[in-house]
C-alpha cells in the first residue's frame, strides 16, 4: 500500500521543529525508522549526526502518536528539520520507511513555511492562518479528487447501461425468433408482436439515460443555480465535445510532446486535464510545462475560464515558477521574484525573491531591474 509524508512547522515547539505526519502505513508494529535522501550533490543522505553523507543513514522516531484518521504524527527535532530549511526551496526529498517487516518509500512533501532554530518566535496568528490555509488547499484537492472519481463512476455506469440494452436487445431477438419458429410449427399465424415491447425497452433506456444525464448536470454546476452547494458562484463548464480526444497521461512522450498535448487540452478548454498533462510535462523536464502550471495559480493571470482550480494561490505558483527557474528560465526568475517580494511575511523568502529578480536583472530583464527598486 502507497504512503503519503508531509512535513509542517511545529507551532508547539517553535522554530527548528518540525511534525511530520505519514497516512497510509500497515499495521505491523515495532520501532519506526526513517532515513532521507535528496535529489542533490554527492552526498544526498542525512546522516544522523544532521550531516549530509553519501551512505544511506537511519533514523529512529524515539516519538510517534496517531491521529484520529490513522496517521502517523513523527515529532522531529533541528537535526532533520534545519537540514531542510537550509536547502533550497527547489530541492526535492525521497523518505524511506521501516516498521515492522514492512518498508515503504515516498516523496516527502514540504508545507512551508518551516522555520530553523534561529529563526525569530513565529507569530501565533501567522502560523494558524498558514495551516488553515494549507488545510483548504488540501480540501480543494480532495474535492477535485471526488469529483472525478464521480465523473468517472457515472461514466462506467453509462458503457454498463448501454452494455444491458444491447444484451436486452439481443434477448428480445432470440425470443421473437423462437415465437415465430413455433407459430409456423403450429401451423398458426400468431405471433408475439415485437414492436411493443422493444417500444417499452427504448423508452425504459431513454428515461435511464435521462436520469444519468440529469445527474450529470447537478453534480458538474452546468446550470447557474442548479446543483450542491459548492456549485453557488461556480462557472458553467463548456458542454461543446472536445475537438479532438486528448491522452490523460504523457506516458512514451518526451517533455516537448507532452507540453503540446497539455496545450491542446487548454485549446480545448479541458482546464483540469490540461494541468494534469502540463504538470507531467514539468516532471519530464519541461520548463514550459512548469510556467503554464504555474500561470493557473498566479493572482495576476488566474482566471476560472483559463484554471481548474477555484482560487489563486501565490504559494503554489512561486512552487512552479521556481522549478522553472531552476532550469534558468529568466520569466520564471522575474515572475517568482515579484510574488516573493509581494506577498512573502518571512525574510528568508523575501531574500529569495530578490535573488531571482537580481539573475533577471543581470541577464538583461528591464522588468527584474524595475522590480528590484520595490523589493525590500
């Protein structure tokens, strides 16, 4: 079974501590162990000792509670967390877990901002406003997840539907077939009449399908006024069929393809597919793919005709600018830069921003040198 890690700030503790919170581990009990590796330099492991090395170290969870949803809460300390907070925000970690027999690996997700041990006291206020807002930012993904789990069942509900029709269609044949061989035994003309009942069958399946459909305009806020509560001020989707089918997955595709076809389901007006391939795309290297992902985000170009998602979000598109401008891609440094000095409440991000902005501005960009004059 997959697991899913993420590590947050410890509003408890302060800075230098971090909580990081596993879902998804099996029952096996016995000592939890941990180790973590990055995706930089020679030396990716984190040693027990908070030194990066090149073997592969582990660490023990001297402390472990779970929650009332079965996740495992790990408590841990400046060794691991200040390690993290050093690295650069476009460093990625692999975690790898032991309990029992059982040995799981995963992505760890970062929830910033975390903070090092000298860092200043957190504000309280700032660090419950940053959790609800990751906690809505989490709900809106499990909504979205919901929601195409929905589509996707009530599409497999239609093909099983139209599966029983054919097979009642084909059933009726037989049976007529079979009144008509044994009234001309008989040496009778009666026969059973077929249009009656394949006349009751096409209705029944016209009133099923009418019924799907029905539900499918309720569920997908079609109509204004029309649907759950969530679909209040939601726009109408596009009920024009796509122009042409588009792939889910970039799989045997290289990074260039993988961006056009994520372009074309925006062409198409197929925002929740288009980010999924586009995000794809960023994975297989495409800085492309990473700035189009990060436009659905950003406050200065979301819009709901252009995005999937309900909201702007400045964090989630400084996360892929950022990745784009590790790749060296000037309007990405210019773009992170602005948010980040705009919206940033830590120094160490505001500091970031300016050093994206101070790349652009010594490659040339007007726009970078602009902005370093409002960037504290």
């Amino acid at each position: 079974m997959a697991i899913r890690a993420e590590l947050s700030a410890d509003p408890d503790e302060g800075p230098g501590h971090g909580l990081l919170a596993i879902t998804g581990l099996s029952s096996d009990s016995g000592p939890l162990h941990f180790s973590l590796c990055s995706n930089q330099g020679t030396t990716p492991f984190l040693g027990p000792d908070g030194r990066w090395q090149a073997a592969e170290a582990w660490h023990e969870a001297a402390e472990t509670a779970a929650n009332s949803g079965g996740t495992v809460i790990v408590p841990l300390g400046p060794i691991v967390t200040d390690r993290i907070v050093e690295q650069p925000s476009t460093v990625t970690y692999r975690l790898t877990v032991t309990i029992g027999a059982s040995s799981h690996v995963t992505s760890l997700r970062l929830i910033r901002p975390l903070f090092g041990s000298g860092a200043a006291a957190v504000d309280p206020a700032l660090a419950n406003r940053l959790r609800l807002e990751d906690e809505a930012r989490r709900q809106r993904e499990e909504e979205e997840r919901l929601r195409l789990e929905a589509e996707e069942t009530a599409r497999r509900r239609t093909e099983d539907e139209e599966k029983a029709r054919l097979l009642a269609e084909e059933e009726e044949r037989r049976q007529v077939a079979d009144a008509e061989k044994q009234a001309a035994e008989s040496g009778t003309a009666e026969v059973v009449e077929p249009h009656r009942i394949r006349w009751s069958l096409i209705v029944g399946g016209l009133v099923l399908l009418a019924a799907l459909a029905g539900a499918g305009v309720w569920y997908s806020c079609a109509l204004p006024g029309f649907g759950p509560e969530r679909c209040q001020g939601a726009v109408a989707p596009s009920l024009s069929p796509p122009i042409a089918a588009i792939p889910k997955s970039c799989s045997g595709l290289d990074a260039a393809a993988c961006y056009q076809v994520g372009q074309q389901a925006l062409r198409q007006n197929q925002l929740e597919p288009a980010r999924q391939l586009l995000q794809q795309a960023s994975g297989l290297g495409s800085a492309e793919g990473s700035l189009a992902v990060a436009r659905m985000y950003d406050p200065d170009t979301w819009s709901a005709a252009s995005s999937p998602v309900g909201k702007a979000d400045w964090e989630t598109a400084v996360f892929w600018y950022e990745k784009a401008a590790a790749q060296g891609h000037i309007e990405a440094k210019v773009v992170a830069g602005k948010l980040l000095c705009a919206n940033a409440t830590m120094d160490i991000e505001r500091s970031q921003g300016r050093s994206y902005l101070e790349q652009a501005a010594r490659a040339g960009n007007e726009q970078a040198k602009q902005l370093l004059v409002t960037c504290p």
